[in-house]
C-alpha cells in the first residue's frame, strides 16, 4: 500500500501514515525514509509507477516520440538540444542510460584447511598474556 501511494503522487510521509496507521509526523517521516532505502521497496514503487503510466498508454515508445518532436519542432534552442540530449542517454549514445547495479561477490572465503589450523599460533605479548 506505502508503495501505490507513492507511486500515484502521495508525499512519502502521507503515504507512510495510510499505510501504516501511524498519527505521528515524526515517526512517519523516519519510517518512511528508511522503508525508501530497501531496495524491495523502490522496486514495488517502480513497479507501481510503471503500471500506471501503462494504464495511461505512457511507454518508451511515447517517451521517445514525444522527445523525437520536441527535438525536430520546438523553437527553443534550448528545449530542442536537452530534448536531443535526453533521447541520447535514452538510446545509450551520451551515456546516463542504463543504471547497472554493480553487487560483491559473496562466498569466497571457503575456511582454513585443518593443516592451517592446526599450524596457527597464538601471538605471545610480553607481559605473557595470549593474544
């Protein structure tokens, strides 16, 4: 529901609210910001912003049509050159397209074998106490 709300225009804090039952701005606006930082989440807001628009007939191709006439008809320079640089981050010509989304490696440490650990020393400090 956080995510639907946002996704159709409701301020984050309001979405929080009816979403959760919460009364308190404060708590809201905390929760809210936290919930905006998973990952799951912006994906569902993404998802939701993306039904709408399909609901709307907004998809790439209207996007780029609508940059395309912009670019060719507007008589303002500068509504022509950003649209042009618009459809060529759209299209990966300038840069700025697609977003990767660069994750670690997990599992590489696969542990110590038993002949290392059985060759590990403990470090000896001079007053004599084990490290």
């Amino acid at each position: 529901m956080f995510a639907t709300n946002v996704a159709v225009g409701m301020g984050v804090v309001k979405a929080y609210m009816d979403a959760f039952n919460e009364e308190d701005n404060s708590k809201a606006q905390k929760k809210a910001v936290v919930l905006l930082k998973q990952d799951r989440v912006m994906s569902e807001i993404e998802k939701s912003v993306q039904d709408v628009a399909k609901n709307l007939g907004i998809d790439h191709n209207y996007v780029l049509n609508g940059l395309k006439v912009l670019v060719e008809s507007s008589p303002d320079e500068n509504i022509a050159l950003q649209s042009l640089k618009e459809l060529g981050k759209a299209i990966g010509t300038l840069g700025g397209g697609a977003k990767i989304k660069e994750q670690g490696v997990i599992g590489l440490f696969s542990g110590f074998s038993p002949e290392q650990i059985e060759t590990a020393q403990r470090q000896v400090l001079t007053d004599g106490k084990e490290v």
